[in-house]
C-alpha cells in the first residue's frame, strides 16, 4: 500500500542506499503524481535531490531542485516550492556556502503551509539553525530557536500527525541544537541544565548513546 510504498523509499534514503533509490524513485514518483499524492511526491523528491548533494553530485541535485520549484510553481504547490528550496539549502550548506543556504533556507519556511507535515519544517530549523551556528550568527539563532520551541511545546504526542517516538525526536533535535548555541555563546549554567531534557528525550528516541 501507499504507507509501505513510502517507507521503503524512505528508508533507502536513511540508510544511505543511493543506487537502490535512484533505482526505484522515478516509478514511486510516477505512482504518486497519479494518485494526486503531491506531499508524499515532493517529500520523495527532495530526497532524490538531496541525496545527490550528499553524494556530491551537484550538478544533479541542483538540476532536480530546479526541476522542482518549476513543478511547483506551475501547480502552485507551496509546499513543493518550499521542499525546493530545503534542497538547494543543503546543497548550499554541504558546500560550505552557509550565507545563501540561510537565504534558501528562509524561503522554505515562509513557503511551508501550516497544514503540513511538522516534522518536514523541524528538519528545516534543525538545518537552518546548524547554518547559523557555522556563521556564529547568534541572535537569529536564538530568535529561530524560540519559535522552533513554541511550535514544538503547541503540539502533543496525542495530537501530532505523527507518531510518539518522531514527537521524541523533535525535541532531541532542538536540545542538541540549543545546548551547541549555548555553549558557543558561553550559557554554561543553561545548558547543564537543559542537558538533562535532552537525555530524556534522547532515550525516548531510542538512542542510548
């Protein structure tokens, strides 16, 4: 079914399998453009796109970025021209080029739909503010770090679309990214605190290391 047919392709992008999605890609992206599945077929396709920058195939990935945003553009799909410009932030950012990767970055979220899936925009924040730590940009940091809590502390494991132990990971993911800013910017005292939030979401998460 549709829910399989997802998580398989997902999961060969998670765990590094690049010749084995790009194998299978274009016949899910097929299947879901004609069930009219456009969340699913973008999300795909920005994994298709990213795993070519993360190869260092950037003339590929910018091609389906490209490829994308023009897609999205003619079916005015803002959560397509949004997931384009996630790819072309991280290929920016996996190339060092951090100052237009925040640009890019910047348009995803104002771009992303407030109806969609909430963990597609964590991963942006968690991106964008491991960006603006690289350029030491501290006060944006802090400002996008307090709407990524408030986003996070309006949901509930009984209300998030998904499910209990993603919820977990979100939170992992903002304490990881916070107690970095912390330390950089010398809140010694705050992230000892903090630290503590941060294992107990780790272990939630499943992560023990």
């Amino acid at each position: 079914d549709l829910y399989n047919l997802i998580a398989e392709t997902q999961e060969l992008f998670n765990n590094d399998q690049h010749d084995s999605l790009l194998a299978v890609a274009p016949k899910v992206l097929d299947f879901l453009r004609e069930h009219h599945e456009w969340e699913y077929y973008y999300m795909l396709w920005q994994n298709v796109a990213e795993d070519h920058a993360w190869y260092n195939e950037m003339a590929e990935a910018t091609s389906e970025a490209e490829a994308m945003q023009k897609d999205a553009i003619e079916r005015k799909d803002t959560f397509g021209l949004a997931s384009s410009y996630v790819t072309q932030a991280i290929a920016y950012q996996i190339q060092d080029n951090y100052i237009e990767a925040q640009k890019s970055f910047r348009k995803a979220i104002s771009l992303y739909p407030k109806d969609a899936k909430r963990g597609q925009l964590v991963s942006i924040y968690s991106y964008y503010a491991e960006s603006l730590e690289a350029t030491k940009d501290y006060a944006k940091l802090d400002s996008l770090l307090g709407t990524w809590r408030s986003l996070l502390d309006n949901l509930s494991p009984a209300t998030c679309r998904e499910d209990s132990e993603a919820y977990a990971h979100w939170y992992y993911l903002y304490f990881t990214r916070k107690i970095a800013f912390q330390i950089k910017s010398n809140h010694l005292t705050e992230a000892a605190t903090d630290i503590d939030s941060l294992v107990y979401y780790a272990q939630a998460t499943g992560i023990s290391d």
